[in-house]
C-alpha cells in the first residue's frame, strides 16, 4: 500500500515539475519571440535621419526628434511633481498619522487608484486640465502625476516601513526631532525604495498613451521644454498610434517600437543595477 503511495506521489510531483517547465518555457519563449519580432521589424528602420530630424510635409520625410523630446518633457515634468507629492504623503502616513482608519482609508484610495484604467484618467485629466489650460503636454503630465502617485506612495512606505524602529529610537535617544531623525535617518536608510518606484514611474509613463492621447495631443512640432510643456505634442508612444493607425507607417512604427523595447529593457537594468548598488553600499 505504501509504494502504491509514493509511486502515486512521485508521479504527482513529476507532472507538476513537466508542467512548471513547459509554463517556463512557453513565458520565455513567449517574450523572446516579441522581443525578436520587433526588433527584427523595426531596427531596419531606425536611422539617424529618423532620429534627428522632424517630420516634413514637403519633403515628405519622417522623423521622430518632436516625439522623443516631448517624451523626455513630460517623464521631467510628471516626476517633478510626483515625487514630492508621493514621498511626502508615503513619509506622513508612515511617521506622523496617528489614526489607523485615515491611514487604511487613504491606503485603500491609492490602490482604487492603481486599479482605474488609462483611459478614465485621461477622460478626468481632458476635463479638468485641457480644458482649463489646453491641450498640451503639462496637461498630460498632470494627468500622469495622478496615475503615477499609488507607485510612488506605496513603494515609498514599503521602503519605510523595513528601517528598523531601533534606528528611530537611537536618534531620538540622541536629542534629534522628528523631522531630523526622518530626515537624516529614515530616508537615507530606504532610499532604494524610492529610487526603485520612480524608476517605476518612468516605465509607466514612457508606456503611456491612452491617456495622452485626451490630453497631450498629436503635434510633431519641435519646441524648446517651457514652449514644448505649453503647446500640445506626441510622445514616443502616441507617435506610434499614430504612425501605425492613422498614416499606415508600418515600418516607423516598428522603429519606435524598437526604441520603446529598448528603453524598457534599460529601466529594467537600471532598477537591478540601483539596488544592488545601494545593497553594496549598506554592507561596506
């Protein structure tokens, strides 16, 4: 009875072993076929005209130099705001709020928050902020600060919340106030977490198009960043929709593709390369 037990055991753990495997096999081979695909589509197309110059109508040249500095724009202007907002609510809900119901609501808000589709927020962000200041990339900027602050905030009181408490005490032991011993030894202690979800937030952002595409608008012109912030513009991956959607650019589209590949594969490099960088540091 008893080998008819483990025979049945190990046949059990034999099936899950073949199908964790094959669930392994197929994720990996499921992101290296579109890693592979796009680059074999778009890498062709990507040339220093392409990178440099802005689209001509008369000449009837693309290029996407609008597309990339409107995305560099709008990732400065959305972690200029974010940021702040994010550490400060992530430092208050950790550190000084004393009501555990306005803490749990709170919580609760950013992660209905995180949840909401692209679209509605550029829905909100198209009402309250183009209209009010016109379509431009400070609008879409703004409505990603809303979309980009559950990172920021949870990730920040996550990093918070693994300084040891004896750390606290020490300095208080030593005299420090409450924003000096936040400031000097909490923070310094969880700045990975913070660098690790504005990181984050980048990825987002550079992915983002539904809602931009409400908010930010689909100009290709070529502007300074005040000028650029206040006048309407095409990110990388609004530039995408459009080129693929609109105008039937198959080949550019894939370039930009390419580009966002890229610069997902570096955020992704990054945020290992920034851990293991502060985790060294911690050690020493």
């Amino acid at each position: 009875m008893s080998k008819q037990i483990s025979a049945r055991r190990k046949a059990y753990i034999l099936i899950l072993r073949l199908f964790m495997y094959g669930a392994t096999i197929l994720t990996a081979a499921l992101v290296a076929f579109l890693i592979i695909y796009v680059f074999l589509k778009g890498i062709p197309h990507v040339t220093w005209q392409l990178l440099t110059t802005k689209p001509s109508y008369l000449t009837e040249s693309i290029g996407i130099l609008p597309d990339i500095l409107n995305t560099v724009y709008i990732v400065l202007a959305t972690l200029v705001f974010v940021l702040p907002l994010g550490v400060g609510a992530a430092i208050y809900l950790t550190e000084y709020a004393t009501s555990k119901k306005v803490v749990t609501a709170i919580e609760y808000a950013a992660e209905a928050l995180s949840g909401i589709p692209s679209i509605i927020y550029g829905l909100v962000g198209m009402i309250i902020f183009s209209n009010n200041m016109g379509t431009s990339l400070l609008a879409g900027a703004l409505t990603l600060v809303i979309m980009n602050l559950p990172t920021i905030m949870r990730t920040t009181q996550e990093s918070l919340k693994t300084v040891p408490q004896s750390y606290r005490e020490g300095a208080f032991g030593l005299g420090a106030g409450k924003w000096r011993v936040i400031r000097t030894v909490v923070l310094p202690g969880c700045v990975d977490g913070i660098v690790t979800g504005c990181i984050l937030s980048v990825g987002r952002i550079l992915g983002e198009s539904a809602a931009l595409m409400f908010t930010a608008g689909f100009a290709h012109a070529l502007n300074g960043l005040l000028e650029g912030l206040a006048s309407p513009g095409a990110t990388l991956t609004v530039a995408l929709y459009v080129y693929a959607k609109e105008q039937g650019e198959f080949g550019v589209a894939f370039a930009i593709a390419a580009i966002l590949m890229v610069l997902t594969m570096m955020i992704n490099l990054s945020v290992s390369l920034v851990q293991k960088h502060i985790s060294k540091r911690r050690t020493v």
